[in-house]
C-alpha cells in the first residue's frame, strides 16, 4: 500500500485573523482524504478530517487561495503540520504497554491421567 502524499494546499484567512491551511491527501487514484490545519487557542496546530469538503470551500470562498510550494505560506504549512504530526506520535511511541489479565478458566480442569 502506498503512503498519502499531498496533492493541494490552500490557505484559509479566519475572521480572527489567524490562517488555517486546508489540503488534501490521495492513497491511491479513487481516494482523497480532506483535512483542515488550524491553530487552537493555546496557538498548538491541530489536524481534523474534513468529511463534507465543499461546504466548507463555499464557506470561506472569498478567503481561500491555494498555495506554492516555493511560497512562505508552504514553508509555515509544513512547520505547522510537523508540530501537529509530532506530538501523537510522541504520545503513540511513549505510551506504558497496557498490563494483560492473565486468563483463569472458570472451573478446574480435571486432568486425565
């Protein structure tokens, strides 16, 4: 299986000011994944799947533009996106392995001899 490259990014200017990056992602040539790169509050980027990926382009028709690679906006999309990627894999790598229960049967076995 081929991993999910990165096909088109667009830039998202918010009313508050801040920019969002909106891209999509393609598995394979019937796939398309879309996600939304935006910043909370605590200014940390955060990635949520975007299922509906229409409604939200002609909610920010006027302030969408897509973006180059080469541009500065491309540069901040990608550092923004390896802080958001870093931390869960972080938490996935780190995370104490979950302690098994040992299985006991609910009866005594009688062994044959």
């Amino acid at each position: 299986m081929n991993k999910p490259n990165i096909t088109s990014v667009y830039s998202i200017q918010n009313p508050n000011g801040k920019k969002s990056f909106f891209y999509s992602t393609r598995q394979d040539t019937t796939q398309f994944n879309y996600y939304l790169l935006e910043e909370d509050e605590a200014a940390i980027p955060r990635i949520r799947r975007i299922n509906h990926a229409i409604d939200l382009l002609q909610d920010h028709s006027k302030n969408i533009a897509r973006i180059n690679m080469d541009s500065e906006d491309y540069s901040l999309f990608i550092t923004q996106l390896s802080q958001a990627i870093r931390p869960s894999i972080k938490s996935e790598r780190f995370k104490e392995p979950l302690k098994v229960k040992k299985y006991i049967p609910p009866f005594p076995r009688n062994k044959k001899r």
